[in-house]
C-alpha cells in the first residue's frame, strides 16, 4: 500500500433541511489533514447528518464541502475519495475476511496481484495477517471491525469516514479496538472524521472534539479543553460528569480568576469574565470529603455507592446536592453521615454561558 495522501475537509455555511426540518442551519468547520477529529452530541444534534454529507449520501441545502480543497458538494459518493467504516461492519458473510478487503479494490481496475497485494498489507496493517481465509462468522466483533477498517484503509483515501464504529463491540473489545484505530491513524497520518455519541471514546481518540447541539457547533477544541475548560453547563454536563454550582467571581487576573465557593477561595480558570456571580462546573473526582469541623461546605450523605475502584456518593448542601467519586476505599461513609468538603482547584471551572 503506497503513503495515503491525507486530505483536509473544509464545510463552509452548510444546511441542510428535511421535509420543513432544519437538520443543519449553518454549518462551518474545518479538519486539518492528518488529523483525526470527532464529531460528538446527543442523539438529533447533526452529526450524522454532517457525515452523511460529506460522504456524498446526501447533499447540502446550501454552502459549500471541499475535501483536499477540491469542491466535491455535488459529487456523488463514488467521485469522492473518502472511505466509510459502518458501525455495522457491512461484510459480506459469504466471503473469507482477505475477499471482504479485496472487494472494493476491485472495481478500481488495478492488476489481480496488486489487488490481492494490497489486501494482504491491509491484514497486516490491523494485525490479522493470519486470518485471511476466515468467514466473518469465525472472528470476533473487534476482529470483524478491523476487518472493516483494513477494507477502507486499503482504497488509500484523503479521509476515512468512521460512523460509530464501536457501537456494537462490548466495553473491553471497544477499549482495544478504539486503541488500534488511533495507533493506526497516527502511525499512518490520514485524515478521520468520527462518528460517536460516547464522551470517553471521544477524548480516547480525537485531536479534535467538535461538540454538537442543535445542528450547530457548542464548543470545539483539544479534548484536554473542552473537559477542564467547558464553556456553557451544556458541554461541562456533556463532556463527562459535573456538579454545576453557583460561585462567587471576586477578582479576574488574566487567564485566572479568584472565586468564592462556600467558605473557601479558590484561583480557577476564568477567560475574560467579569466579577459577580457565576457558576462554577466541579467534577466529581476533585472533591474531598473530610470529617473535620471545617470546609467549603458542609453536607449529608444521602446515597452511597460501592464500585469496587470507588465509592460514588450524593451529598446534600447548601449550595445543592453534590455528586462525588472517592478512591478513598478504606471506609465507606454511612447515611446520614455529616461531612466536610473541599475541592480541588484543577477539577473546578468557571463557566460563561
């Protein structure tokens, strides 16, 4: 398989609307070549529609698609050259997993042994070299996906489109299979645009998360900034568990602001805010509880949660209830019990919207 040309992709104002439904407003974004970058959000925000139409199975309402800047927004789906990994595999069960990747070379009009070549470097490539002559059937769900990947990767595409690929693989096999897909990208430097609903699987694989809500971008950026630096309760909620308090902002100090929790003060985060009141997003795994007489916060514990690794815990405050995750496994607190809580200031983050 010679070096794939990564491509970048470009949407410049695109909609789209379905029978008097504005799937997409007004969509603008940009993926650098080589990169990989996840679309994420609820279900009915967009995403799929955004793959969609950048594979060519639909076409924009208006605005423009480019891919390695070449207009491709009227193209049909085979003048693009992009690959798509489904989330249902879409193997052909009769066929071994070598005949499933040499389909689609195929119809490209290389020689047969160039073709089988090809086929046999991309079992190679996904570390299945030696199960060539299987059937679908005999691999596993994580095999049978990379099975699925190899087949797309072997067409050499400016961009490998992956929708939800690890939906149908249990918790373990989608760990592995989403560890191989990222080894692959970055030892082989194509462009992906990713498909998922699943904030973890997101921050596991992405260069870029671009959140979506509504047909259009809520944040976008680095996983590492959209996790510690959300900038609405929307992406703080969506990218992982947080506790949404109000604070008080008492001093900004460029990049950094003094805030007032409870009854401590804290330097978090703060771009450009203003003093006054704000909310603060606090995750779950920074908070302490304590049996001393003082803290931020007092508070109850209302529910407790043994999880082998951890203890999950709700506690009632003044300020709402807090849900928290103690790796302090010694001694799980009892109902009722009375508490002292303090935060740690990396797990705190102010928010603007």
């Amino acid at each position: 398989m010679t070096a794939i040309t990564a491509g970048s992709v470009v949407f410049e104002h695109v909609s789209k609307r379905f029978a008097g439904f504005n799937a997409l407003p007004d969509l603008s974004l940009t993926v650098e070549p080589g990169t990989l970058v996840t679309l994420l959000g609820p279900s009915g925000c967009g995403k799929t529609t955004t793959l969609r139409l950048l594979a060519g199975l639909e076409h924009p309402t208006s605005g423009r698609i480019l891919i390695g800047g070449k207009d491709v927004t009227q193209l049909p789906a085979n003048e693009r050259d992009v690959a798509m990994v489904f989330q249902s595999y879409a193997l052909f069960p009769h066929m071994s997993a070598l005949d499933n990747i040499m389909y689609g070379l195929q119809s490209s009009g290389l020689p047969k042994r160039e073709v089988q070549d090809r086929a046999r470097e991309g079992l190679k490539l996904v570390g299945l070299e030696n199960q060539g002559q299987r059937l679908p059937s005999e691999l596993s769900g994580g095999q049978q996906q990379r099975i699925a990947v190899a087949r797309a990767l072997v067409l050499e595409p400016q961009v490998l489109l992956l929708d939800e690929p690890l939906s149908n693989l249990d918790e373990r096999l989608r760990r592995r299979v989403r560890t191989d897909i990222r080894d692959l990208q970055q030892r082989l430097g194509f462009t992906a645009v990713y498909v998922t609903h699943d904030q973890e699987e997101a921050l596991a694989v992405s260069d870029k998360i671009i959140v979506m809500k509504e047909g259009d971008i809520a944040q976008q950026g680095a996983p590492e900034t959209l996790y510690n630096a959300p900038n609405s309760v929307f992406i703080a909620d969506f990218m992982g568990e947080a506790n949404i308090l109000p604070c008080e902002v008492e001093q900004i100090e460029g990049s950094e602001a003094l805030v007032r929790l409870g009854n401590q003060r804290y330097r978090v985060r703060g771009n450009g805010l203003r003093t006054g009141a704000a909310q603060l997003s606090v995750r779950p795994q920074f908070i302490t509880l304590h049996d001393g007489a003082t803290g931020a916060l007092r508070g109850e514990v209302t529910h407790s949660t043994w999880l082998g690794d951890h203890i999950e815990y709700e506690v009632a405050t003044e300020l709402g209830s807090l849900f928290i995750v103690d790796a302090q496994m010694e001694q799980q607190r009892p109902l009722s019990a009375s508490v002292a809580i303090d935060f740690k200031p990396q797990g705190l983050a102010l928010i603007t919207g």
